[in-house]
C-alpha cells in the first residue's frame, strides 16, 4: 500500500496541469449574481414599505404637508392600472391614492366604477383638506388640485351616473322633447315602464303647443352625473296630473347614450347679476393687448344650472348672441362667485323672459372651487 503512494503522487503531480478541480472566477458572472441580489433585495424594500404606513404629499403653495396614512389596502398594481386607463398623470395618481388611503378603501375598481361612492370619499379629502390646511390660500390651492382630477375622472369614459338598466327618470329632470325640427325644454313628472309625462311643451311665447297622437318624437335629458340618454317614441295624448296638463309619450324601452358632457352640471336657482363688457383697443397703432370694459349698468337673472364650463341664466334683460358678460353669482352670504363668460345662444323662456347659455371664458381659482363645490355637493351634509 505505502508503495503504491509515491507512484499516484506522481501521477497527480504529472497531470496537475491536464486536469482542473476548480473553475476560474468569472467576473461577468459574479457581477450579475451581484445584481440579482440588490434587487431581490430592493423589491424587498420597496414591498414592505407598499405594506407599511407611508407618508402622502400634497404640494401646496406654502410649501410640501404630508399627511399620515393608513396602510394600503387595495393592491397597487391594481390602482396604478386603473389610474393609467384614466390618463391621470403622476402627481394626480399621488392625489387619488390619498383620497383612498385616508378612507380606507378597499377596491379601488369598484369606487372607480360607482360615481356616487368616489364622491362620498372626494368629499371625505375636500374636508380634511380643508381643516388640515394653514391659510385659505393653501386651501384654495389645494382643493384646485383636488377638483381638477374630480373632473378628469367626470369626464373619462366609463364613469357616468345613473345607470340606464332601469330605463326610469328621476322626477323633475330636465329634458328637451323634440318634434320634427322643433326643440321645447320639459321636465319629467313621472316615468313609468315604457310611459313618461312630462310638462306640457310651450312655444316661444309661452303657449302650450298641442301634438297630435301618434307623433314621432325624442325626450333627451342628462342624469344629475351628467351622462345623456334618450328615448324614441310617440305622443300618446294628454293627461291630468297634479300639476295641470302633461303630456304622455310611450317609447320602445330603448335608450340611447349621448356624447357625454365634459363636465357635471348641476341644477339650481341661483341670483346673479351680470353687466355687459367690451373689448376697448389699445388704439395709435400701438401693439398692446385689447383692454376690457365693464358696462356700469347692471342686470339680474336667475341661474338656473352651472358647471365649471358654463351657465344657463334666465333673465328678462335683451342680451344678444356674443356678448361678454361680468357675471356675479350668490354663492352663499360671504361668498359671491365672479365669473367672465360668453353668450352662445338665447331661448325665449315666456312672452317676458329669455334663457341665456353661456360659455365661461376666465374662471378664477377661488370661483372655480366655489362652482365644483357646489356642483358636486361636497358643502352638503
């Protein structure tokens, strides 16, 4: 046995060259295992502070507020999906996760998706905003931000308001009746199966018009979400109701969505008051922007629905298509909303009165939050 050693010593000393035990060290490859470690390591990091308590940040005016938050509950890959499909950029998907996080929702999909739901938790940040903030400028500031992705939300595809599976209308909604070339604004007073009455239709003076039976007409009308729907059918002739007179329509059951508004009007009756303005020129040949005038004489209307795009006034004043106007709004008793705005057309409303649409041309900050709040209803309750 102690013979046969020398002789395998010198056989592995002889082919100690031929044969290897141990690779080399690869420096590519100990670098990748380096990386794939630091990531597993990040992604570690990066999950536990997405299940943690983590701060959200609402720049203000003032400056950064952070405000504590309760863990996510939603999954986060879910979210960002559906801020994505909305468009919403980074810092209003910032904005949205800390409307969700500090009323603990759940399923971001279903809020999305249930228009009355996302405002109760908007409404929950309008109003934490509002005590949480140092001055009515950061207030104001931040609450634009807040409205502002209110209304990108408002406005994409998808998010609506009352579904149309039922096929009823709520009472008193607004709607336009249309008969051959003709339009007449109506209300709903009830709507039944495949029956609706509404308000007798009026011509411009005022004077019922009566529509034979078996008249092929359209009820147009938008939910209080603004999303439009309407219905074809037929008169099927007069009937009482407590009100007076209306007008029944039977219809197939069919209902057809409208282009959507681009942003939520809400009915009112609103005081305003309003004055004429002109562009006055610069004048001798100087290149200056137009300067413009308000008119001192004032008139008086009554608001009848606003959005952050516009108006509807009733008013007995003779205001003609394309002018501007001062338009002052009664928002409560320390607020009044100053708007400027433009006159896209006039209905007659009476043998007396007229319904003004008009367009806002300059909304400013504080007239924009007073609007979307009242809009959205979020100083209610």
């Amino acid at each position: 046995m102690f013979a046969i050693l020398p002789g395998l010593q010198l056989f592995l000393l002889q082919n100690r060259d031929q044969v290897k035990y141990f690779k080399d060290d690869n420096p590519v490859e100990a670098m990748v295992l380096v990386i794939v470690i630091g990531a597993i390591i990040l992604l570690s990091i990066i999950f536990h502070l997405i299940r943690g308590r983590v701060n959200t940040t609402i720049v203000g005016k003032t400056g950064k507020r952070t405000a504590a938050a309760t863990p996510r509950k939603f999954n986060s890959f879910s979210f960002y999906r559906i801020a994505s499909s909305y468009g919403l950029d980074r810092e209003q998907t910032r904005l949205l996760e800390y409307v969700f996080r500090i009323d603990g929702v759940t399923d971001a999909e279903r809020v999305m998706r249930n228009p009355a739901l996302l405002d109760r938790h908007f409404r929950r940040a309008y109003k934490t905003i509002e005590k949480s903030s140092n001055n009515d400028d950061e207030v104001q500031q931040r609450l634009v931000k807040l409205f502002s992705l209110r209304n990108v939300i408002e406005a994409a595809p998808g998010i609506g308001g009352a579904s149309a599976s039922s096929g009823q209308i709520a009472e008193n909604t607004p709607a336009v009746l249309i008969s051959s070339k003709d339009n007449y604004p109506v209300r709903v007073i009830s709507s039944r199966g495949q029956n609706i009455i509404i308000d007798m239709p009026k011509n411009a003076l005022g004077t019922p018009v009566r529509l034979v039976r078996g008249t092929k007409v359209t009820l147009s009308f938008f939910t209080r979400s603004s999303k439009g729907f309407s219905y074809d059918g037929q008169v099927a002739g007069v009937v009482d109701t407590p009100n007076g007179s209306g007008l029944q329509i039977t219809h197939s059951g069919k209902m057809k969505s409208l282009v959507k508004r681009m942003y939520r009007r809400k009915q009112t009756s609103t005081r305003c008051e309003f004055f004429l303005v002109f562009v006055e020129d610069a004048g001798n040949g100087k290149k200056k922007a137009p300067k413009l005038v308000v008119d001192s004489k004032r008139f008086s209307g009554t608001v009848q629905d606003v959005s952050i795009g516009g108006c509807s006034i009733k008013t007995s004043a003779p205001i003609q298509i394309g002018s501007r106007l001062k338009i002052t709004m009664d928002y409560n008793e320390s607020n009044l909303i100053n708007v400027l705005g433009q006159v896209l057309r006039v209905n007659r409303s009476g043998p007396m009165g007229t319904i003004m649409h008009i367009k806002f041309l300059k909304v400013p900050r504080k007239a924009f939050n007073s609007i979307s709040t009242l809009v959205f209803g979020y100083d209610e309750g």
